[in-house]
C-alpha cells in the first residue's frame, strides 16, 4: 500500500520557517545573555561581592582618602549631572554593636561634617529587591536646595552590614526606592577569603 | 454641523478611492488625536512628562491619573509608524502597478526620506525646543524610508523574519564597540539603539534598530493585505481581534514574569508597575501592549467602515486626521506650542502652566481646527496633485 503524504501548502511551510527560525534566533540569545547585566546600569564586582548601579554614575572607590576598601571595610561612590542629578553609593564593614542604624549613623555624621543633613527619618523595616533591610530617608541641603535621599541597610550572611544610598535632585522617592531596590536585589556576596 | 459632515463624506469619496482600507485611515487618525493630546500636555502641563526607560532610567510621575494619560500616548510611535510601513507596501505596488519603473519607486523614496529629514530639522525639532540634530519620531520615519527603498527588493517573508528577529532580540544588542568619546560615535549610537537625552545636541529618542522591525511587520501587513478583496479585508476583522487579545495576553505575561523582554522590569504590584514599560527603546512589554491595542482598533476600524455614519461626525473626523498624518503631525505641534521658536534651545519652558481641564479643552477645540485644516489640505493636493504636497 502507497502511503500518499497531504501536500503542505507553500504558505503554512513558510510560516513554520520563519516560526523556527525566530524562536531558534530568540531562544539562543536569551540563553545567551541569561546572566548579563541589565540595560542602563553597570555591574560593580571587588571586594567580596557584586551589583548594579545606574550606568550614568561613574563609580569610584575609596571616597576616604588613601583608605583601599577592603572585604571587611570601604566604600564607593558614584555621581551624575545635569538636572537629574543623582548621586549613589555603597558602605560596608564589619557588623558591630548597633547594628545598621549605627552604620546609617556613621554615614549622617560623616556627610554633616561638609553638609547639613535635615528631615532624617525613623528607620523601617522592609524587603527591598527580596531582602530585608532598615530603610532612612533624609534631605541634603546643597546650595540651599534640598536634595532627598533613601538609605538602605541589610547584613549579609558573612557578618558584613552594607548601606546602600541614593540622593537625586529631581526625580523623587518613587525613583530612589526603584534605583535601590534595584541595587538591592543584584546585590551578591561571597564567603571570606581567609577567616576574620 | 450638518454641511461639515457632507463636507468629510464628500471629500471621502474623492479621495480615498479604495474605501475598504479607511479601516487603517480610522486606527491611524485615533492615534493622531491621541498623540496630539501627549503633546499638548507636555507643552503646557507641569505634571506631564515622558522618557520611560530611556537606559533604564525610570522618572516617576506625581500620581496614577498623570501617569495614565501619559501612558495613553504609548499608542501613537508604534501605530504611526507600522502603518506608515503598512501604506507605504500598498503605494510602492501600486506605483509599479501603474508602471512606475523600480528606480523610480527607489528614488521616490529616497527622495521622501530626506524631505522628513529636512522636517525635522525646520519643523518638528524646533517644535520640542531641540537642536536640528534631534532624531525624533519623523527622522526615524525618514530613515526608515530610505531602508526601505532598498529593503522592498526583498522578499516579504524574509522582510517578516528579520523585523521579528529584530523585535524579539534588539535588547540583546551591544553597541560598546563604537566609541562614545568622538561625538559621531556617540550620534551613532543614539540613532541607532541608544536612545539619549545626555550630550547636547546629539540627542534622539527613536532609534533605527527597533523601529524599522515594526515598520517591517507593517510592510509585511501592507503586502498581504494588497489585492485582497472587500469581502476578504472584512474577514479580517476577527483576526485582527484575537491577535490583539492574543498580543495583550503575551504582554501580561511578559510583566508578570518580570525577565526577557522588560527593558524596565516591574518593581511591585501596582497598576503603575505593571504598565510602566521601556518606550526609549521599546521593549517587548511595549510593543506586545500597543500593537495588540492597534490590531483591536483596525479591528473595530473594519467593523464600523461600512456604517452610515462613518464618514461623518467624529469618525469623519478621526479618519481625515489618518489621511493626512504629516500634515497633521507638522501643524499641530505649532498649533498647540502656541509660541514662537526659542533661540535658545533647552530653556524651553511655557509662560505659565495649564491645569488638566483647560489642557482637555485646549486638545479638543486644536483638534477641530486641525480637522478644518486637513479638510482645506485634502483640497489642495486634489488642485496640485504634482507639485511638493505629494510628499506630506
């Protein structure tokens, strides 16, 4: 018996082609790039861990002067201009008595030393980017503009408190939780390289 | 009233001639109004303001009501600028059909291409207080054009693929290699997929990548949608319909997987956070999300087009803005601006501020006028169908 194949018509085998050869092209890419960095930030990696910050901040270490940041202790600091100005950054050290709100604390003493910090918040608990963290809001007064800022404190496994900020001249709360959050959940840590 | 609408109805018949696809006049002419409603409100609301995912970046916006009637505008690049791919398949065949020879048609488009270059710089830039370098919607339109003078010579299932490609995969793409520091680099990478607002003047928001893909599905729209019969476009309706349904469906769940194909991921559950989707580039979420919205509105568009009243009232209306897009887009910035050019570009600011009532009622009296005045156009390019006109 002469098995007669049903003629597929031109139009369904060009519809099928282009079917498999979208997907195959789309399927390969996005296991491709299944780990990359998303568009519009950077990937920061040193130190005994990594994550992503808004691309227009240029980040830098060591804003204390001749201090390398180390696994236990530093701190990093990125800035944009324009009018949406928007600086961020990140503080780690050891956790000590006080727990975050002393490391929140340190922060505030430090930044009034060249600016006068107003508005400072009472510090809630909350998950942000899935951890859960202390959030402090405050204004910097710059120029006599006030310029708002969210702060974001969580201890990592390793025993190692990292506060996260972020201030922007106009783009409000909505923008700094967003950006936090952001940086937040990218936020990865590594185990010690030698015990404390 | 009643004069104006035997006035649309009579204009209608003289110049549309292939009245089965006023379905694509009608969806095109509902984005215009909408897009000029984006554009009056950025022009003179304080509260009003766009730039969703350029980079990445998220401006938030003062509460949900600001953020709706902007998110509305999505709707307006994508339509435009698919159905402008859609028409432009149907006059190419019908250029050939008429025995236009393929280099004609070729430089035709070439030649159209720069005419909407030269636009943006006299016309569209200044508009928006920006420098005539700013690669805004036209100019991607225009290059677009001149891609296309060549890219029509492709087949239109290979045309397909590529635009779905392009779409489905343009977020992938990695422009690092050229330099950012000569600032023909930098322009290049704006016009091409980085959208960017950062280094003046070389700055533009509707880069080539993605939208020459949704120009293509719009060719590919054209050139099947070319010969078909009445009956044949009406059938369409219910296609249309669950593509739409289907497309909105893909973009829920796009968002609630919150991964590949948000260039803003989704940072909660609020309707803002769902909606809140990458426009400076589109992102998959976005386009899923109007193009869906466009496939209904063609949809709805086949279904009242055969209607009495079609011609007339608001839907003459709506249909004599999408007969005339170029003319309508070049003159309804100036109108609703309603200010003289700035020899200073970025200091752009309105004398004072409108609240949302007074802009609603400044959008629908400028839509009557420009209504009048695209009826006037029509008018004209009927007396001088040769000269210039034939290119807005």
């Amino acid at each position: 018996m002469i098995h007669m194949a049903t003629p597929i018509s031109p139009r369904y085998r060009d519809a099928a082609i282009i079917l498999v050869v979208v997907v195959a092209v789309t399927g390969f890419n996005v296991w491709q790039h299944r780990g990359d960095t998303p568009v519009g930030y950077q990937l920061y990696s040193g130190s005994g861990f990594s994550f992503i910050y808004p691309r227009e901040c240029s980040l830098r270490e060591a804003v204390v002067f001749f201090r390398l940041p180390s696994y236990w202790l530093g701190d990093l600091q990125g800035e944009s201009s324009g009018e949406a100005a928007t600086v961020m950054g990140v503080v780690w050290e050891a956790e000590r008595a006080g727990g975050v709100p002393a490391t929140m604390d340190e922060i505030i003493d430090a930044a009034s030393d060249y600016y006068q910090i107003t508005d400072i918040g009472v510090d809630v608990d909350m998950t942000l980017g899935g951890k859960q963290v202390s959030v402090r809001g405050f204004n910097v007064l710059v120029n006599e503009v006030s310029v708002p800022g969210l702060m974001a404190g969580w201890v990592s496994p390793e025993g190692r408190v990292f506060v996260m900020y972020c201030l922007s001249l106009s783009r409000g709360d909505d923008w700094l939780t967003f950006q936090l959050s952001r940086m937040m959940a990218s936020l990865k840590t590594e185990p010690p390289p030698q015990p404390r | 009233m009643r004069s104006m609408a035997s006035g649309v109805q009579e204009t209608v018949k003289t110049v549309t001639g292939a009245s089965r696809l006023e379905f694509i006049d009608f969806a095109r002419g509902i984005v215009m109004a909408i897009m000029a409603w984006d554009h009056v409100s950025g022009f003179w609301n304080q509260f009003h303001h766009g730039g969703e995912g350029i980079l990445g970046r998220a401006p938030p916006f003062v509460d949900t009501t600001w953020f709706l009637l902007r998110f509305v505008s999505h709707y307006c690049a994508p339509i435009f600028i698919f159905l402008a791919g859609t028409v432009l398949a149907i006059s190419v065949k019908r250029r050939l059909e008429k025995g236009e020879s393929q280099r004609d048609v070729t430089l035709h488009l070439v030649k159209r291409g720069l005419v909407l270059l030269f636009f943006v710089a006299a016309i569209e830039a200044p508009a928006f207080t920006n420098p005539w370098t700013y690669f805004g919607v036209i100019a991607c339109i225009g290059v677009c054009l001149i891609i296309f003078s060549l890219a029509r010579r492709l087949p239109t299932k290979v045309i397909l693929a590529l635009s779905l490609v392009i779409i489905l995969n343009h977020s992938f793409l990695d422009l690092s290699f050229i330099p950012t520091r000569p600032n023909w680099g930098w322009y290049l990478r704006v016009i091409l997929h980085e959208p960017s607002f950062d280094r003046w003047p070389y700055v533009g928001l509707y880069p080539i990548i993605p939208w020459v893909a949704v120009m293509g599905l719009g060719w590919s729209l054209g050139n099947y949608l070319s010969g078909k019969s009445t009956e044949k476009i009406n059938g369409l309706k219910r296609p249309f319909a669950l593509a739409g349904v289907a497309s909105i469906t893909a973009f829920i769940v796009v968002r609630w997987l919150n991964g590949y194909g948000n260039l803003v991921a989704r940072m909660g559950n609020t309707l803002v956070d769902w909606l809140y989707v990458s426009k400076y580039p589109p992102d998959l979420a976005f386009l899923l999300w109007t193009l869906g919205g466009m496939c209904l509105m063609l949809a709805l568009g086949i279904h009242i087009q055969g209607r009495e009243w079609f011609h007339g009232g608001l839907t003459g209306m709506i249909t004599s803005f999408g007969r005339n897009p170029l003319f309508f887009y070049l003159v309804h910035l100036w109108l609703y601006r309603a200010q003289l050019p700035d020899f200073y570009p970025r200091a752009y600011a309105p004398p004072f501020y409108l609240g949302l009532p007074e802009t609603l009622l400044f959008w629908a009296v400028g839509l009557v006028v420009l209504w009048r005045l695209c009826l006037w156009y029509e008018k004209l390019k009927r007396q001088y169908p040769k000269p210039i006109l034939q290119y807005i």
